[in-house]
C-alpha cells in the first residue's frame, strides 16, 4: 500500500513539476481560471498521497495479553452467590 502511495505521490509531482513552467498563470479569461483550478487540483492530489502515506497505520500486530485457559468456561454472569 505504501508503494503505490509513493509511487502515486512521485508521479503527481513530477507532472506538477513539468507542467507549472507551461501553465499561463498571469493570462486573463479562461486559461488563467483553467491553469489555476488545475494547479488546486494537484495539489489536492498531492496531498491526498501525502495525507495516506503518513498516516497508514500499516500492518501492526498488536499482542494481546494472554487470557487463562481455566477461565475460559466462567463468562456467565452470576447474580446470586
């Protein structure tokens, strides 16, 4: 899982990387709202990824404490003595 959260995450910013240097920031009308939603959009993405990828918890194993054997058989509740 955390492979694909990184590979996803390298890729997002290699396109960010590429293509923020072709995007027509300054233009006004339709380009310019058209590269600025494009650049929240990546950045939405990236940091989604980021997001997964440090708060995975992954694959714990939490140990639980033993239980005792012998007690296996008294879960019944007794309400008199």
């Amino acid at each position: 899982m955390k492979q694909r959260l990184l590979l996803c995450l390298l890729l997002a910013l290699a396109v960010v990387y590429f293509a923020v240097p072709r995007i027509p920031l300054g233009d006004p009308g339709l380009a310019g709202v058209f590269a600025i939603a494009w650049l929240l959009f990546a950045l939405i993405v990236v940091g989604g990824n980021l997001v997964g990828l440090l708060y995975s918890k992954g694959r714990r194993k939490t140990v639980l404490p033993a239980e005792n054997k012998e007690n296996q058989g008294d879960k019944v509740r007794r309400y008199s003595r």
